[in-house]
C-alpha cells in the first residue's frame, strides 16, 4: 500500500510539471511572453479585456493604461478584437536574463534569507524565522515573527506584511527585510518601536513567491501567477488551474489560516495606490468603511505625495483568487494590495526612498491593529481558552487564537453589537459596546457549554462568472440555522471548514440546511484536508441529511457543496442557498477518553499541540487488533519519519513524536490500520 501511495504520487508530479514546464520559458516566463501597454480609453475593450482573463497590471490613474503579459497566441486574441496595443518588452526570459547578475543595491532570494538568518540569531529574544512551507523549486517560504517573547502565543493582535507574489516585483520584499533589521535594531532604543513588539506580533513574510523572485518572472516556477490562485472567489485566471492548486499558495494561506490578522498588506509594484477588496465584484464589502478610512490613514501618514486608495475591482480593474479578497472574506482580516512604486523595479538609488515612505504607514498599521474591539472568549467553567467566531455588527466575523482565547477586530469609533459563537457552547451576544477613537474596547465573554455542531470557517468557493446580482454573503454559511443563505452560485461550488473531523457514527453524520422555502439540488462531497481529495456523498435537495459511510470515510473535517446548475446565473439566489451544516457525530480529541473501553471504529486525531516544537502527541483508535504503520511526510509527499510501525492491541493509543531533526514547516501524519487510512497536518513552529 505504501508502494502504491508513494507511486502514484511521483507519478502525479511529474505529470503536473512536465505539463507546465512545456509553456515556460528558461528565465521564469512563459515562452515568447510579452509585456504590452494598452490604453484604458475605451471601457467597452477593456470589458473585452477582462472576458480574455489575461495576466494584467493597471498602471496608475493618472496615466492610465494596461500592462498585459502575453504569449503569442493572447496576443493575437488581442488584435482579433481590434484592441491597439504597444509591445513594450518584446521577450521577457530575455530582457531578465542577467537581471541579478547586474550590480546594484537590490538583496538577492539568498541574501534575503541570510540577512532573515542574521536577525533571527542575533535577536533571538525578540525575532524568529518560522517556514511556512517550500516552493516548486524548494526555496524557503519564510516569515520572521517579532514579539517580546517571540516563543509564546500572547493575547496580543497580530498584524501581516507579505510582498512578492508576483517575483517581478522586487520593492516588496526590500521594504519588509529592511523594515524587519529597523524593528530588531530599534527595540529598547525607539520607545514607539518597543512599546509595539511588546504589545503585538508583527508577521513579515519575506517572498510569498521565491522563485519568480530568483527568476525574475510574474509566476511561480509552474508559470501560474499567485495572486490568481487563492481560493476563495476563485476563478480561471492568470493560468490558475485550481483554488490554491499551487505550494506557494497553500504555504501562505497556511499561515493565514492558523493566525487572526488584524491587518494584512500584501506589497506589489507597478502603480501607486492601496487596492481593497472587493477585487472580484463591484459591491462594496460589509467592512468597508472601517477599511476604507484605514487605508486614509496609511496614505496620509506616508511619504508619498498622493497615494490613492478605493475598493480595487473599481480602481483598477476585476481579478478573481486575489489573496486580499481570500484573507477578508476567509478571516475577517483588513486586507489589502498595496502598488508602492510606479516602476517593478525602480533604480537602485531609489529603494531607500520608497522604503522611507512607506516606513511611517508600516509604524501606523501595526498601532492601529489594537484599536476597536479586543477580548478573551473563555469556557464559563473551566476558564479555558475556547476557539470561537466573532461577529459584531453586520461585518465579516474574526477569530479567537485557539491557545489563548483572544480576539481582535479594528471598527471605527461607534457604538456595536457583538455576538460570539462557538462550537459545543452556547452564542452569546452583548449589545451597546461603545468605541471610542484610538483606542480598544476590552469584552470578554464566558460561554457556557451545550450546543451543536456547526460551521466554523468558509474556505473555499466558486461562482462561474461571478453573480453580482446576489449579495456573495459567504459568512452566512457559519454557525447555526438562522435563514441568513449564501447562495453558491449556479454551477458554484463552497468548501467549509467544521473546524474539527466529523466521524462515521450510526445513521446519518449531518445535515445540510436549506435557506429559503424553495428546495433546490445540489452534490455534496467530503474530505479530509481543505484542497480535497472528494469523496461524493451523494445529492441533495433542500435541507438533506448525509452519511460518510456513503463514501467509505471513517472521518471528515471538510464539507463541499456544489449546486446542480438548474436555474439562471444572473439573479438573487443564484443556485443553492446554503444555510448551515449541522454536525452530530465530532469527537474533539481532547473529549476522547483514553481508556481500555474499546472504540466501534478506526479513528485518527489531531494532534496537540499544534503548531509543536519539539513534541506532539498523536492519538488514534483501534477498535480490533492490528498492524499499524504511522509515519510523517513532508509538503512534498517525501516521508521524513517513521513513528512506529507494528502490531497494536485494539483501544486508544497515543504516541510521542519528537521533531529536532525537522525543520520548521508543514507536514503530514499518516496513519494505515488494516483498510482504514488516515492523514492530518501538523506544524513545526521553531
């Protein structure tokens, strides 16, 4: 079995590289690729444009035009519509082919990761490198942490900077490791500076897309451009074969996905303006006045002598699977692009400039991520930290960090509403929460324990062509029924997440809640992981319930639903309108008594603690004597560790695993028992 498993996955990746590597060039870029300017003076092309779903930059409002990176065949697209275009650069692999081999005062991919190396040791109290995972090319993608004791989860906010995702675009990632050396060597010296890494935790993830920077190119090194790639809102664009279908995108979503950023800016180059979601449709975002007047912050406070801001499907252009659309809608996060510099790559001499204006805004952000609204979410009875959704008012809910309970949610001065909910407990609301300007409101809530089962996170979606007609309110597919639907879309799919697996008990695991009145069909699929693989449970319509044994699965922490297509596209309600998902079989492993009662079936928990340096413990059942095999993989199906492998008595068992040999990263613990299989992530934070 372990043959066939390692097998058919080699066989997997070498045919998804040889597939991609036909299209790429050697520097990085797609054969015969070219950068070509086209005018915006006539909307009705560049609707003609967008249809293409072409690699494209908008470039500035006040020299408006496209920059669109095509290979030959687009670019005869292009002409075929009678669209007027300047080649700019005729063969990109050639025009950056020495590029780093120029003298100049841009770090390189290594020597941004030495001086990360630098940091992490000779600050080590406060600054350390954590690896969220490995490119298509194994280079690092990495991130520095900065915080008084950087070691331990604190209920402080936490606030993001990443740059790179398009590897062209180099200004980025020197902003963030100059602005890491500034933060270490200004602590104790700067009081602002040492106030705020004793009060937050400053993420700085160096290149979300290291080997585009290596080879200087847009894309990753299977010649997908990333900032396309994300999965939620995801579409076919910018080469994308799938939601977060490459590493570099499940490496970052990883890291956003197992924090609560309170703030999230992603630096790209090409224009200048600050770019907030939505990308992918032209309605405002329920955050968005609170994002908008935040975004007025960074661009005051900055060195620029304009810089624009405004909802980024309408100041510069409509893109689907943008991670700041991902990291909002999936998180709650303020969660923005940032364009710092006309020019990719702007001349050596003017890197310290962009840096210094952008200094100040970096400075503000991190402040601001304190202000609004803050709490613990605690068990009533235990006075445990309990992993909870935040919503206050109508806005995208927030998350409480697991391991201490605290939440953190950036609103302007007003007065608010908040409700908390939380699986196995009961919701909790309190009303006539007053913020007052530049500073936090403190509310803790108690929840007492009872409840189902239900929703904890959207991960992942798709409405064919998009819907602007229906409101795209994803967040109303959390928590229990209450007649507020996200409708999927027609043709659409969703991926939600229930936070912990649900077991194959007897009858029927869960329901799917219909919203409206009017049943509609839909498939419905299972897995164990967020990217799949699904295994069909069979269809529903209106409020259905489902089995896993229908698909053989003993467990399942992740539902998705795709709508039939019956209907029309373009209207309210578009395809099913999904509800809730209740869950009536989910045994937190922290409930599961480790005693010599046998168990009814095969089971494989997660593993605490998560994230772990040096050890975790692994539990799983075993309802009958049996040869067991538990191993660890790494992100690239490699096995880095033979945990046990033998005969076990049948009953629960746990099992120390110690990682000083691994890196920090993801990996993935595999446990095989007779027929059952079982996989589940782990990471090692160092």
């Amino acid at each position: 079995m372990k043959k066939l498993f390692t097998l058919i996955f080699i066989i997997f990746i070498l045919i998804y590289f040889s597939a991609n590597a036909q299209v790429m060039g050697d520097g990085g870029w797609r054969v015969g690729e070219k950068q070509v300017r086209i005018s915006t003076d006539n909307p009705a092309q560049i609707n003609q444009l967008y249809m293409l779903k072409l690699n494209m930059d908008y470039s500035g409002l006040l020299d408006d035009h496209i920059t669109a990176y095509v290979t030959p065949d687009e670019l005869k697209r292009i002409e075929e519509l009678g669209i007027p275009y300047t080649v700019e650069i005729n063969d990109l692999n050639t025009y950056y082919k020495d590029f780093w081999l120029l003298p100049d005062a841009y770090h390189t991919y290594q020597q941004i990761i030495d001086l990360a190396d630098s940091l992490a040791g000779a600050f080590p109290s406060i600054c350390k490198k954590v690896i969220c995972g490995y490119s298509v090319q194994n280079r690092q993608c990495a991130a520095l942490k900065i915080s008084d004791n950087v070691d331990i989860d604190e209920p402080e906010p936490e606030v993001m900077f990443d740059c790179g995702i398009h590897g062209d675009e180099i200004g980025g990632p020197e902003n963030i490791i100059r602005f890491a050396r500034d933060l270490c060597l200004q602590y104790e010296v700067d009081p602002t500076i040492t106030n705020l890494i004793d009060t937050r935790e400053i993420w700085l993830y160096l290149m979300d897309n290291p080997d585009g920077r290596y080879n200087m190119s847009r894309y990753n090194a299977n010649g997908v451009d990333l900032n396309r790639d994300w999965c939620y809102m995801w579409d076919a664009w910018g080469g994308s074969p799938g939601p977060c279908s490459q590493i570099e995108s499940k490496n970052l979503r990883s890291c956003m996905y197992d924090n609560q950023f309170v703030v999230h800016t992603s630096y790209h180059s090409g224009t200048e303006i600050i770019s907030y979601p939505w990308s992918y449709r032209p309605n405002a975002s329920p955050d968005q006045s609170q994002i908008h007047q935040l975004a007025g912050i960074y661009s005051s406070v900055s060195g620029y002598p304009s810089l624009p801001y405004g909802q980024g499907y309408n100041v510069m252009y409509p893109i689907n699977g943008s991670t700041k659309d991902g990291n909002y809608g999936m998180m709650g996060s303020v969660s923005w692009s940032i364009e710092i510099s006309n020019s990719k790559q702007p001349p050596p001499n003017q890197i310290m400039q962009y840096y210094t204006w952008n200094y100040p805004s970096m400075i503000a952000m991190i402040e601001y991520s304190g202000y609004g609204l803050e709490g613990i979410v605690t068990d009533a009875a235990s006075d445990e930290p309990v992993a909870a959704e935040v919503f206050v008012n109508n806005y995208y809910p927030t998350y409480t960090d697991p391991t201490v309970g605290d939440y953190h949610k950036y609103v302007l001065p007003g007065t608010y509403s908040i409700t908390v909910i939380a699986n196995g407990y009961q919701s909790q609301t309190i009303n006539n929460v007053v913020v007052i300007v530049n500073s936090s409101t403190v509310i803790d809530f108690q929840l007492q324990q009872g409840g189902s089962h239900y929703v904890y996170r959207f991960s992942a979606s798709q409405i064919p062509n998009n819907n602007y007609a229906d409101e795209g309110l994803t967040c109303a597919a959390i928590g229990p029924p209450d007649s507020i639907n996200y409708s999927i879309g027609k043709n659409g799919w969703c991926v939600l997440d229930m936070q912990l697996p649900i077991t194959n008990g007897a009858g029927a695991d869960f329901t799917v809640f219909e919203g409206d009145t009017s049943s509609e069909g839909y498939y419905c699929y299972a897995g164990q992981t967020i990217d799949g693989p699904w295994v069909s449970l069979g269809t529903g319509n209106g409020t259905t319930q489902f089995d896993l044994q229908t698909g053989g699965l003993a467990e399942a922490q992740f539902i998705k639903i795709v709508d039939d297509g019956d209907g029309i596209a373009n209207q309210a309600d578009a395809g099913f309108d999904l509800d809730a998902i209740e869950a009536y079989s989910v045994v937190p492993v922290e409930l599961v008594s480790f005693t010599a009662e046998i168990p009814e079936q095969f089971a494989l928990f997660q593993n605490y603690p998560n994230p772990f340096n040096p050890s975790t413990t692994i539990k799983f059942a075993l309802p009958e004597k049996a040869n067991v095999e538990l191993a660890v993989y790494n992100s690239l199906g490699e096995k880095v560790a033979d945990v046990f492998s033998g005969a076990m008595d049948e009953g629960y068992h746990e099992i120390e695993f110690r990682a000083e040999s691994l890196s920090s990263g993801i990996y993935f613990y595999r446990l095989e028992s007779q027929k059952f299989v079982s996989v589940k992530k782990m990471i090692i934070l160092k």
